[in-house]
C-alpha cells in the first residue's frame, strides 16, 4: 500500500516545482510515483469542448473513463473524498503518493514549502514534518529550495527504506476513511480472503486481490 506526503505552501511558494523535481529523484531510484494535486479553482477544463468526452460528461456521466494505447484518464465528481482514501482507492500499485496542497489532509506527512518567513503554516496545521526554505528558519529537518535530492533522500529513508513500511499487506477502508490495523489483523484477513479465492481454483497466480463490500440498508 502507498506512502503518503503531501506538499503544501501558499501559492506561488514554489511547492509545484520542488515536488516535481522530488518526483523526478524518486523515479531515477526506481520507486512507482503517482501524485495527486489539490486546486480551489473551479471549472478547468481537462478536454476540448465537442470531443466524445465531453459530450458524455454534459450528458451528465457521473464518470468519464478515456482509454487510450498511451494513457488512461479519469474524469469523475469530487465527491470530498479524503487524500488518503483516494491514494489507496486510485494508486493502490505505487510505492508512494505525493500529494500537492490537502493542508487539512488528516493522518498524512506533510512537507511545508515557504517563501516568506511570515506565511508559515507550520503550528497551524498537524503532520508537518520538514520544511523546504530559503528564509532564516529554524527547526528540524530544514532543506533549502535548492535541495530536491536531500529532501527526496529523506523521503526514501522515512518512507520507503524501512521494512515495516513495505511489509503492508493488508488495507482496511470503511466508509472512505482508512482503518489502521496491526500486523496480526492484516495476516488474518488477508489469509482469510485468499484462502476463499484460491478455493475458486482460478487460471494463474493470484499476487493481490481487491474487495470491496456495500452493505444494505437496514429495513424497518
């Protein structure tokens, strides 16, 4: 299951551009990046009015899937899902997310970029973890603007170095909000799960089964 951090600074902090330079060192040290940014902004268009897309998205698609031999892209409505409920719904196959913006995201690591010593985030909002900065600040885990590699060796080290982090095999999601389970917990549902799906006797290997379980409304 993914690792999550998210980047977050005011606009025009220069978060976009030391996160896509973190990206790009994660990718040379052959880990599966997927990022996912926030935007206040309303109305961007991601297709060309006219285009088949389109037209089934104004036909009032809730969901727009364009499939093609070197892409596939998702459009769909922003039901308010939490950041980590979309990495794992979406990008359950990478090593890490890296998130763009979400300050209010909940249980995720997050890296405050700063341009001006008066707009800081840090004590205001939890999980901050390192700061990214050419002012004078002081405090744990401070990188300068420049230092892309460091801070994405940090990442690595905090994120994807330790065996604990990629021994996850197991995720538990209830209503959108991801469910922390031990270790014994994630061995026990896991080998319940598979111990059914091998009972089908499927064609090849089975290496990761997805389940997802709507219950019905109570009648009265």
């Amino acid at each position: 299951m993914p690792q999550i951090v998210s980047f977050i600074g005011w606009h025009d902090s220069g978060k976009t551009t030391l996160a896509s330079q973190v990206v790009g060192h994660l990718k040379k040290k052959g880990y599966r990046v997927a990022v996912i940014k926030s935007s206040e902004h309303t109305g961007i268009a991601f297709d060309t009015p006219g285009t088949d897309t389109d037209k089934h998205r104004q036909a009032g698609a809730d969901s727009v899937v364009f499939v093609a031999p070197d892409q596939l892209v998702l459009m769909t409505k922003n039901a308010g899902l939490p950041l980590v409920t979309l990495a794992h719904r979406y990008f359950s196959d990478v090593d890490i997310v890296i998130g763009e913006g979400f300050k209010q995201a909940s249980h995720v690591a997050k890296i405050e970029v700063i341009r001006n010593s008066k707009d800081i985030l840090r004590g205001k909002v939890r999980g901050v973890i390192a700061t990214a900065t050419d002012q004078n600040i002081q405090g744990d885990h401070i990188f300068r603007l420049d230092e892309s590699r460091e801070l994405a060796d940090f990442i690595e080290k905090r994120f994807l170095s330790s065996p604990r982090k990629q021994t996850e095999q197991t995720a538990l999601l209830v209503n959108g909000v991801r469910i922390p389970l031990k270790d014994w917990v994630q061995e026990a549902l896991a080998g319940t799960v598979s111990g059914f799906v091998n009972s089908l006797k499927l064609s090849g290997e089975v290496r990761e089964i997805e389940l997802r379980i709507r219950l019905q409304a109570d009648k009265d």
